[in-house]
C-alpha cells in the first residue's frame, strides 16, 4: 500500500515514522517547507521529540520512508492520503481550515487512481464531510473513488513517539467498509484498541478527550487558588483525590496553566462551534477563563514585591509549554515575557531546547543561555515557567549564593516548601501550604492483595 502523509509536524511525521515502524512500507512524507524536507532526507529530525530520530533514519535506511516537496508525485498514485497539516485557531476561536482545504486542492489536481484520504489533524465536527464534498466538486476524473476517513491524533508532544507507538487506543470514523478495510490493514501491528464509529463521533472524541484534560487541569488550579485563601495545601489535595479510581491520579498538578499547540486552541474551537449551533458548552467556558487567568498568576503575585520591573534582571527558567518539547506554541513563559518586556525588564531566559524558537518571535530584545546559573545571576527575580528536570534537581542554595535577591516566583511547584524557607530563600507557588513532614503521612494498611 502507498501512503503519502501531508505535513510533517509533530503529528505527521510521527506518523509516517511510526507507520514505518510497525511495518508499512512505501511511506512518502510531504511538506512545503523545503529546509524542513532537506534536513529530513539527511536523517536530521527538525523538531524535538525523544526518539524520533533513531526512528527516521532506521526507517529511511530500510527504505520504507522519504521526504519531499513534490506532492503531486506523492499523492499521484498514492493508496491513503493522511492529511496531518496545522488547524491553528482564527482571532473569533474557531479553528482555521486553510491548510487541510489546500492539501485537498491539491489531490484533487493530480490523484489517477482510487485513494482513501484520512484527516489525522483535529477538525470540528463536519470537516471531514466537507472535505470530502469539496475534492469531490473538484476532481477532474469523476470516475475516480475518493473518501475521506477521520483519524484523530491523540499523541502528546514529549511522548510522541511511544504514544503513537502504544497509545490508548486508535480511532478511525468512516462511513463505508472499503474504509475501514483500508485503515485496520495499515494498523494491524499497533498494539492497541482500535476503535470504528462514523466520522462526525471520532471528530468528537478528540475534541472531548482534549477538552476535558483541560477542564481537568483548569479544576485543579481553581482548587489550587482556593487552597491558597484557606490555607489547604494542593499538593495533598491532589493526593487524597487520586485514591479514587473514578479521578485517577494524572492531570491533578496545579500549575501556571496549559499551553502548547491543542489544549487553547481546541478548547476555543469546540466552545465557538457550540455557539454556532445554538449551545453553550459553559463547563469549557470556565476552563478556558481559569486558563487565562492562571497564565498571569505570577506576574500578579511579582507586582505586589516591584512597583515597576524596569530596567531589573529578570532570569525566567523554562520556555517550552512543557518539558519534553522545542514547542513555545501558547507557552505561558510567552505572555509573561511579553508582560515583563512591555515594563522594560532585563529579561534573561534558560531552556535546554527551546531558545531557537523563542528567538523567533522576541529576537534580541531578551538575553538566552543553556546556563541556569548564568541566567539567575544577580537576578532580582526568578520566574521557574517549565518544570525541565534540570530546574527540579537545580540545588536552591545556589539561588541564594547567585541572585540579587532570591525572589522565586516558581509555575510548576518544582521545590519543597520547606526546604526553600530553609535555604533562605522568598519562594512563592501555587495552592501550597507548608507541611509538617511527620504529620503528612500514608497508612495503608491493607495487606498486598487488595492494593
Ligand atoms: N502537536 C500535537 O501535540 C498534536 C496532537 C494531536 C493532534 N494535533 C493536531 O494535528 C494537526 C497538526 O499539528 P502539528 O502540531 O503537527 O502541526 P505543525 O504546525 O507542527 O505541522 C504542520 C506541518 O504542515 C506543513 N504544511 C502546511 N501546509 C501544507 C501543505 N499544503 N502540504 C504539506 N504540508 C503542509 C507545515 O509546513 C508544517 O510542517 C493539528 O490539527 C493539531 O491540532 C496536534
């Protein structure tokens, strides 16, 4: 089988890699970006996502798959069509469909056989119809059979790789046998749940999973500031919560907020498309508030300590949305940098991997280095916004040894609180309050079989 995936992004070329893997061949990777395919045919990876690239080059050595600019050769004869292109978000919430509209155009100029085109980016419920009826409107060769399968990506950036690999499971809408055929016969070898339902049900499985992991995190930092006023400590809070099988215990921690490139931009996608039809979706509304809020926590907790940042070292530790990533897209450290820029702060910045892109957008305006102690040195303040583990495992006496004045205002809750009071040093987080070590306690009493 041929399979051609457009967009080489964290989600498709992940997918490519990883359909090689498990044992497609004939894989041919398709992007605009010529600098991005260059560096891919030399077994160069252009973002950063843990294994990735051992990946690549394994799979382009067994000759299973390539990389091009040329689309047209690509989608010509091309079995499956995996559109795996950007839904970024318009200035009134809703998601931009360009890019999937232009890949279609694109098929439609130069496919010669019968092809199966699977939309893996998130789209709102209906793309996939759409897309479908616009290929169909504009193909020149009406014999040819063309339809379009929805296949929602649910990989997290970090853990792309080993998510795609063994995920949770893989959802496929289609709305005819041929289709289903198609997309179990590309994941026979996926060690996971495949699960079938009509195209408009997988559009809202993401949609839904996405939303309600924001509402999650969103939930806990609301707690997070509650526990704050009443002196109850989050972190506890937390702990008590995932005993309870129906909670679970991931996406309880509090936090400065969630970025990256899915969680804004689907929650405000979902929630306008509600409005369109009539509906308010108010639970993703309060989500996408407490996010908006939360992002400026800190910033809001420094104004009480300065008047004014002018002209003061600022050192911010951690600029990728989470650890894992090179991805800034919606990052919290962006809008407090652009915050403390417009008050004329000294801003200088640390991430292992994340510098490059954020040069993009703040050029030299703020200061960069690899080196947290660089960055913190006689710094008047310190904003911790990436819980990287090298910021973790950074000994907090070198915060006092370092900076001006050891002010951390720290996003991720990375330290105990008691040993920062201990070190000497003024360190505000989020909804903690400080624990007697010998009263925090678990018994569990229970003999092994029932753990
Ligand atoms: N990033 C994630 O963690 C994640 C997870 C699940 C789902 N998604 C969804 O997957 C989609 C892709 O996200 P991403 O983060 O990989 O995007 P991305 O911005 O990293 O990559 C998109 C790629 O598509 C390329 N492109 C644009 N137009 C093209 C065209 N006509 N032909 C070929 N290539 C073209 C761009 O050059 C870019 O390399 C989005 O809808 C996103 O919501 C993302």
């Amino acid at each position: 089988m041929k399979i051609a995936v457009a967009g080489t992004g964290y989600v498709g070329l992940v997918t490519g890699v990883c359909l090689a893997e498990n044992g497609n061949e004939n894989i041919m990777c398709v992007d605009v970006d010529e600098e991005k395919v260059n560096l891919m045919k030399k077994g160069i990876c252009p973002i950063f996502e843990e294994g990735l690239e051992e990946l690549m080059q394994k799979n382009y050595q067994k000759g299973r798959i390539d990389y091009t600019t040329d689309y047209k050769s690509a989608y010509k004869d091309s079995d499956v069509i995996i559109i795996a292109v950007g839904t970024p978000e318009k200035t009134d919430g809703s998601a931009n469909l360009d890019a999937i509209k232009d890949v279609a155009m694109q098929i439609t100029e130069c496919i010669t056989k019968d092809v199966l085109v699977v939309i893996k980016s998130t789209v709102p419920m209906g793309t996939n119809e759409k897309i479908e009826k616009l290929i169909k409107e504009h193909l020149i060769d009406k014999n040819i059979r063309v339809e379009i399968a929805s296949n929602p990506e649910f990989l997290s950036q970090g853990t792309a790789v080993k998510d795609m690999l063994h995920g949770y499971r893989i959802v496929c809408g289609v709305e005819s046998e041929w289709a289903k055929e198609i997309l179990q016969e590309i994941y026979k070898n996926f060690d996971q749940p495949i699960l079938i339902t009509n195209r408009n049900s997988a559009e809202m499985i993401k949609y839904a999973s996405n939303d309600f992991l924001a509402l999650k995190i969103s939930f806990m930092n609301d707690i997070a500031n509650l526990c704050e006023i009443v002196g109850a400590d989050i972190e506890e809070v937390a702990l008590g919560m995932s005993y309870d099988k129906r909670i679970g215990n991931k996406f309880l921690k509090a936090g400065i907020g969630y970025g990256g490139s899915c969680f804004p931009k689907d929650t405000k996608a979902l929630h306008w498309l509600a409005q369109f039809k009539g509906y308010e979706l108010k639970t993703v509304k309060a989500a996408i508030e407490v996010n908006e809020n939360q992002k400026l926590k800190l910033i809001k907790k420094a104004a009480e300590y300065f008047e004014s940042f002018e002209g003061k070292k600022i050192a911010i530790l951690g600029l990728t949305f989470k650890p894992g990533t090179d991805d800034i897209r919606e990052a919290p450290s962006i809008s407090n940098i652009k915050y403390l820029l417009e008050d004329e702060a000294d801003i200088y910045a640390y991430d292992p991997v994340g510098i490059k892109n954020v040069q993009k957008i703040f050029g030299d305006s703020i200061k960069y280095s690899d080196s947290i102690e660089d960055v913190i040195k006689d710094a008047e303040a310190c904003f911790i916004m990436t819980e990287w583990e090298d910021v973790k495992n950074f000994e907090l006496k070198k915060y006092r040894e370092l900076m001006k004045r050891p002010l951390i205002f720290d996003g991720r809750n990375c330290y105990d609180l008691v040993e920062a009071k201990n070190e000497g040093l003024e360190y505000y987080s989020l909804g903690r309050a400080p624990m007697n070590p010998e009263i925090t306690t678990v018994i569990d009493n229970r003999n092994k079989e029932q753990k």
